[in-house]
C-alpha cells in the first residue's frame, strides 16, 4: 500500500482518487475550494456534458491536441466505461444530440456527488479548503536511485509524507473555480517542460464594429470558413451568434480550437449563410424576390432571404445601395450580392481570454509523461492528469472524458 495525494478534486482529481484507492491505496484528495467539482458545476450550462457515447476511433477526430498520447488512456477506459462507472452508481444517464452524454437529472451536481460517493466508498479522505504549496521531491544520493522521486506534499496546513502525488490542478480556464495554473507551477518545479498555453473553445474577437448591430442574433445551418493565407484551416457548418465582440456559438468555439496558435493578421474567415443552395440555385431564388419586391428598395427586398438585423451588413459587403431601386439593381451588383451571402468575409481581431475559454490549450509537455500511467519521466511517483497536460479536444463532452480517462490511467497506475 502506497501513500498517496492527489492535488485537485475536480474531475480527472475525483476519478484518479477512486483509481488509486481501489488499488488498496491510502489516498488523501487536497482541494484548495470550499467544494468539490467547482468547474464541473458550470460545464454544459450547468449540466454537465459529461462524456460522449461514441467509439475510441471516433473519438480521436474530435481530439485537438494530443490524440496519439491520449490512445493508451481512452482505450483502457473509452466512454462507454464513463457511461458505465456513473450509471453502475446509480446516475441515469441520457444521451442527446451529437451523442453528448448527460444525467438525466440537467444537474451536474449529481456528477460530483456521485464522483465524491465513489471516492468516499473506496476509503478516500477529502480535505476541502488546502491549498498546496509545493512538492517535496529527494534528489537521487547513490547510483541506485536513478532519479529525483516524491516524498511529500506541503500545504497552507500541514506537510503529508508520501509515495506519490498526482497533480490534477486543471489548466487556466475559468479561474473563478480555481484553475489558476498552480500545477504547471509544480511541473516547471520538477523540472518539466511547458508547452505555451493558450484559450481554447473560447469566442472569436472580430476587426470592424459591423458586428455590433448584430448582437444577440444566432445563425442556424450556416458554413464557416477560415483559411491562413491560400490554406484551409477549418470548415465548419452548423450554429453562429453574433455578439458584442465578434462570434460565439458552436462554430466559433471550434473555430478557436484551431487558429489559437496562428497569428490573428493571417486569418480570413468567410461564413455562407446559404451553405444548401448552391450559387446558381441562390441567384434564382434572390432573381424571384427582386420580382416580388420590384417596386421596392433593396434593403426590403432581402426579408424573406435574411434577418433584418443582417442585411444592413450584407449590403455593405457587396457594395451595394441599399436605398436602391429593385427593378434598377444591375446584373454585376446581384453577383456582388450573391458573393456577400455565399462568402461573408471576416477578419480576426484575435479571442477571448482563459476567463470565458472552456478549456486550456497547452501545458506540461507530454514527450515527458509515460501515456500508459500519467507518471513523469523526469520524477519518480509524479503524475500528472486532465487539463494540465497539453491535451484537448472539441466540444461535445470530450475533454471531460479525456479528464475521466487519464485520471483513471494515473490512480491506477499506482499499485
């Protein structure tokens, strides 16, 4: 029997205690806040997209960061596992669009306490409200011991002696639930390397002030486009909100997984708000409203293609006049028109900080992490699990799993 602590007591902390204590551990789970699964409270608006009842091949497309890393971990404890550990536990579970996995209950409470019922169960002991300071690690003094190894953990309150410590602190997202990078902090300690961090799953900052007349409004069935230069980065089709700095919603929160690591000048984006039409069939139906609307300016004549709040912004990207006479509008300015709803042009001011990211882009560097146990390369009885690492994935209950599953492979992982 090991004695060991795990540093953080969110989701990845809560699943590697249960871990390491099944393995007959003596565990002790330190968690700085006055509760447990402070960040798992607001996931999924509250309710907690807790996993995604997909198969491990098709979790790895959704995967940013860190896939091949990642494979040990998902396949040893996939999603149905996830599915599985909760609902053997008494959690119903439901599974809604996109295969994203929720209690049925809309609470994400009810993730945590039965994350916190499971630890309990195993013999975990909970200290809420200790902060960890820093790790004690032994230097190597004879060629038998070939590298630095855990020794103990140093809290606000007390020093605990140790055999292992698994660091599940989480990234730099939300830092109101107590993500403020304590755990890069020990890894930069022990001597590992960090990999930048940077937002992810965050809202996109636009050039301009044209979106400002258009916030609040959400664009369903609509094609995003972004390109670096003549390459494609991504190509995205489903929902869009307008805000007051630029673009939310489930394409943008995409979207910024991909380009956070690209200058912002480098980027144009295009979104069709048409993606179903193809420009041909487009061009027809804008030809029948302009006979509808003949007798009318074009700025009317746009309400049964577009929201009203749009066409102000869609006029002014193809040039046109929109006090203009229908029956006087020229064949070159349709076309321009008819660029403007197939091609929106946008450019990247730059995103929205770790404040309103859902997850951290980056962290301690997986090159020197074994993928099978968590464990550091650098230190013996080290681990590190969930956000931390430099892994994450889209959203849809992925990055949770990836927290389940590498806390899974780090508790145990200790035996």
């Amino acid at each position: 029997m090991k004695r060991v602590c795990v540093i953080g007591g969110g989701a990845s902390g809560l699943m590697a205690a249960y871990a390491a204590a099944k393995n007959g551990n003596d565990v002790l789970l330190l968690e700085k806040n006055e509760k447990l699964g402070k960040k798992i409270y607001i996931t999924g608006k509250g309710r907690c997209n807790l996993t995604n009842d997909t198969t491990p091949d098709s979790f790895f497309e959704n995967v940013v960061r860190g896939g091949k890393f990642l494979r040990g971990a998902i396949y040893a404890f996939p999603p149905r596992e996830t599915m599985r550990f909760f609902s053997e536990r008494g959690l119903s579970l439901k599974t809604e669009r996109g295969n994203r996995v929720f209690p049925s209950s809309d609470h994400a409470s009810d993730v945590t306490k039965t994350l916190e019922k499971a630890c309990r169960e195993a013999g975990v002991r909970i200290h809420l409200n200790e902060t960890v300071l820093r790790l004690s690690q032994q230097c190597p003094m004879s060629d038998i011991i070939t590298m630095p190894h855990i020794v103990g953990v140093v809290t606000d309150k007390e020093t605990y002696d140790c055999d292992a410590a698994i660091v599940c602190t989480g990234g730099l997202s939300y830092p109101s639930t107590g993500s403020t990078g304590d755990g890069y902090r020990f890894a930069a300690e022990a001597g590992h390397s960090l990999v930048d961090r940077v937002p992810a799953l965050c809202g996109v900052e636009l050039e301009g002030d044209f979106y400002k007349d258009l916030q609040g409004l959400t664009l369903k069935n609509v094609a995003l486009s972004a390109k670096r230069g003549d390459k494609s980065v991504y190509e995205g089709f489903g929902e869009l909100l307008f805000t007051h700095f630029g673009i939310s919603g489930p394409l943008a929160l995409t979207l910024s997984s991909l380009i956070n690591r690209i200058p912002a000048r480098e980027l144009s984006l295009r979104l069709d708000f048409k993606p179903a039409l193809g420009e041909e069939t487009l061009d027809r139906r804008i030809l029948r409203d302009f006979e509808k609307y003949k007798n009318k300016r074009l700025c009317n004549a746009l309400a049964d293609l577009l929201p009203g709040k749009l066409i102000p912004a869609v006029l002014a990207a193809g040039g046109s006049d929109g006090m203009k006479s229908v029956h006087s509008v020229t064949r070159e300015e349709r076309r321009k028109l008819l660029g403007a709803l197939k091609g929106f042009p946008m450019r990247v001011k730059g995103l929205r900080g770790f404040s309103e990211a859902v997850v951290t882009s980056g962290g301690v560097s997986l090159s020197e992490i074994n993928p099978k146990t968590m464990e550091s390369k650098r230190v013996k009885g080290l681990y590190f699990c969930g956000e931390v690492l430099d892994a994450d994935a889209f959203t849809g209950g992925f990055n949770l799993q990836i927290a389940f599953a590498t806390g899974y492979a780090a508790g145990s992982g200790i035996k």
